[in-house]
C-alpha cells in the first residue's frame, strides 16, 4: 500500500491544526509521526484512516498499482489507539473469535495463536472489562497487528503497557509487520525503535 499526501490541511472552526502537508509513503516502510502534545499528531492519523476529512488537500491510496476509493480504505487498514473502544462484555476468546469474522489474521493465524502470541491465552475465558489497563492495550495492539491488512496506524501504542510489554509490542511489530507501510505516532523513544524516516508535524504549522 502507498499512500499520497496532497497539500492536506485541517482546521477546527477558524483555528488551522496543520496546513500543507504533501507527502508520499511507502509500503515496506515504518514511519515516525512525531510532534508536541496537540501538534496535531492523531488528527493527522484519523484523516489517513479516513475517519476525518481534511479541510484541504486529499489523500489518495494506491494498492498494486489500483487506487483505492476512500470510502473502501477501512478494509485495508488496521488501526490503533489510546481512545480504540474493545467489546468489554466478551472474553478475550469470544472478542478475538469475533474480531477474526470481519478481517483474518496473518499467516494463517487462528484465536489460540493470537492469545499465544499475546502471552494471555491463560486468560482466554476472562471478560475483557476486567483485563487491566495494559492487558486491554496489548489487545489493541494485537488486533491490529496481527490482522491481515495493507497498512497499519498505530497512535502512542506503549500507552498503559510497562517495559516489558513495549518490549513485546516492538518485538510482535518487527516480526509481522513484513511489506506493509507503518505509521507510529509518538513521542516516545522506544515506540519509534522500529522506524527508518521521521515525519514532523510542526513543519506544517
């Protein structure tokens, strides 16, 4: 998936969060979306993911050489956040079971080897609104990483995790992230670990 950035800009009533933003990004590349707190960062990620519209510009996807309609891009993506809601009525089988329905993981992965994966499959008839805050983000990060999409968004994903979860998240990332584009938003060090070109949103003030 590669993803093109026309002279994009968003505005809230009559203030400009950002304007001019014209880029072009890659598959097989994992890429650092940095800048201060309220610099604009996650808005950014929303209009990639074709949450939001840009006030101005436009963004174009392009799948082996097919462009893809804006309005079919969710079935391309996988995106994750500190605000992504979870099912917190179901266990944590019964959420990926149900997850797994509406998009396949990779290689063939089936709901044990997601929980494997995870280091919670001793936790698989446990409901989810009882997971902790970390628990409930590596969740987050999981399906998102491991389902089989084009491109993946994934805004400040150490949040609620300790040194030994981000750890896992950087390692899972690194080996199931394959040719697809990556698009981190943090300020975090360890989250850009993996990261190979830097994107600063406060150039487009």
């Amino acid at each position: 998936m590669n993803l093109s950035v026309n002279k994009v800009g968003k505005r809230f009533l009559n203030t400009w969060i950002f304007r001019d933003i014209s880029l072009s990004l890659k598959g097989s590349n994992t890429y650092a979306l940095v800048g201060h707190n309220g610099s604009g960062k996650s808005t950014l990620l929303q209009i990639l993911a074709g949450y939001l519209s840009p006030s101005e510009g436009e963004v174009s996807f392009v799948q082996d050489g097919v462009e893809i309609k804006r309005d079919d891009i969710h079935r391309y993506l996988s995106f994750c956040s500190p605000y992504t809601e979870l099912i917190e009525e179901l266990t944590l089988e019964e959420h990926i079971k149900f997850h797994n329905k509406f998009r396949p993981f990779v290689e063939g992965l089936d709901a044990l080897a997601v929980m494997q994966i995870m280091k919670l499959d001793h936790e698989w008839d446990k409901t989810v609104r009882f997971f902790s805050s970390g628990m409930k983000q590596r969740l987050k990060l999981a399906l998102s990483i491991l389902s089989d999409s084009s491109f993946i968004l994934l805004d400040e994903p150490s949040t609620n995790l300790d040194k030994q979860s981000t750890d896992w998240f950087l390692k899972t990332l690194e080996r199931y992230r394959g040719d697809r584009l990556v698009i981190i938003a943090s300020n975090v060090e360890d989250d850009l670990r993996l990261c190979n070109e830097e994107i600063s949103v406060e150039r487009y003030k």
